[in-house]
C-alpha cells in the first residue's frame, strides 16, 4: 500500500470513527494532502511562513571553506565525469542524469557508513502531518539513518531536472527540508538542488511555529572542474558534519 493509500484509509477509518460518535464528518474540515512533486513557490507560501533571505555569504563561509584536499585520483575522476557527460547534461532526462553523473559523484562520497546505520536512498517516502496540510511524496535522494528505511533525515537532494522550466525543485527540495526539521524537532537543515548542470545549495532555519528562512547559495557549474571540486568539498563537509552530529546523538 502506498503513502497516499495509507492516507485515503486512514481517513475513511477516521470519519467511520466520527459517525459512530455522532459527530457528522461534513463539520471536520478535510486536511489537504500536497505531494512533494508539485509543491510550487505560491503553495508553499500558502501553507508556511518562509522567507528567502539575500545577506547569505557569511552563512555557508564554514561550509564552502572546509579544510579538504581533493586527492589528484579524485580529480582525475571528476574530470573524467565532466569530459564524459558535458555535452549531454543539459539534455539529460530525470534518470539519465542520476545515473550517469549524480549518482556515481555520490557514490564517490560514499555516504554509506554501516557501523553508523547512515546511507543514502533514493525515492524514499517521506510524510509529514499538521492539523492543516500534508506534505507527502518521495525525496530524490536523502541521507539519513537506517539501513533498511530511512528513519531520520540528514540532508536532501533535488530533483534531478534537466531544466527548471520543468518543475522548479526549489520550493519542493523546501517542503522536504521542513519535513526533515519537524519531524527531527531540530532547527535547522542543510540540502541541495540541481537543474540540469548546475547546483545550489540551501540551507533551511526554523524561527517559530510554521516560520521559517531559507539561504539560497551561488550557482555551482558543475561542467567547470573548479566548481566540480567545490561541490565535491561541500558534500564531503556534509558528511563529515552527518559523522559528528550520530557521534553526539549517541554521547546522549
């Protein structure tokens, strides 16, 4: 049974309860369901408070300055992804470009950590519930624990679109990271999405309840070495700051 499904028989399980109290479903306002998928800027704005804000280059400064050297086997590999997909990427459909660049750059990261019960999934459901809305689909590509279900998120990737002309990932990569927020009760979250060749990264604060702000980073070409390299840094600092964060959870 799928998300959606659970969630049709929950609510028909929910009325049939109301009935059998007397109480007429008609007075219990219906919540909304909105899938990840087509979660644009005007619905999310709708639903939560959020807010972009432009003064952003101190707030990735720790991120985008980690201290790691790039081996010259692993620019050698990233070039050798560039020189064999650069003339296709922007053409790229949805699954070419997972798995002929996204996919072996991940792998090369290598976010599968057995004796830390974290990896990365691809397609996995996520659901996250108020008395107003529902979000509900599955993320492109998270990092989290567990091994066989993913069961906290650490950090989102979206959507694999060969151009944002055919769905804007931005507010759907958001939704996911409010999810992620909410359903960890943490107060911040780190991600990323991608059209076509070219990267940004996000990162996603709490401020109250449903409010919320977002820092939108610079655009990251990843057909350009240099920039290939920086994206290769900053997710390795993602792991690395995945690492510390299961290491203090598990001090507690």
């Amino acid at each position: 049974m799928t998300n959606e499904e659970l969630l049709k028989e929950n609510e028909k399980l929910r009325k049939e309860n109301l009935a059998l109290k007397g109480i007429k479903t008609e007075s219990v306002p219906e919540i909304k369901t909105y899938n990840f998928s087509k979660i644009t800027d005007t619905i999310l704005k709708k639903l939560v408070n959020i807010e972009k804000i432009y003064e952003q280059e101190s707030i990735f400064e720790k991120w985008f300055n980690f201290d790691y050297k790039i081996e010259d086997d692993v620019t050698e590999f990233l070039q050798k992804l560039i020189d064999k997909n650069t003339q296709l990427i922007f053409d790229y459909h949805e699954e070419d470009l997972k798995a002929n660049f996204i996919v072996p750059l991940i792998n090369k990261i290598d976010f599968f950590m057995m004796k830390a019960k974290i990896r990365n999934f691809y397609n996995e459901p996520l659901n996250y519930k108020t008395d107003k809305f529902i979000f509900n689909g599955r993320a492109d590509l998270m990092v989290s624990s567990g091994l066989q279900v993913a069961i906290k998120p650490y950090f989102f990737i979206q959507e694999f679109k060969k151009a944002e002309e055919f769905g804007n990932p931005r507010p759907q990569l958001l939704a996911e990271m409010i999810s992620a927020v909410e359903l960890n009760k943490i107060k911040s979250m780190r991600g990323a999405f991608i059209t076509g060749e070219n990267w940004r990264f996000v990162i996603l604060e709490k401020l109250g309840v449903n409010k919320y702000q977002y820092f939108l980073s610079p655009n990251f070409d990843s057909t350009d070495i240099e920039k290939l390299k920086g994206i290769y840094k900053n997710l390795q600092f993602v792991k690395n700051e995945i690492i510390e964060m299961v290491r203090q959870e598990n001090k507690k």
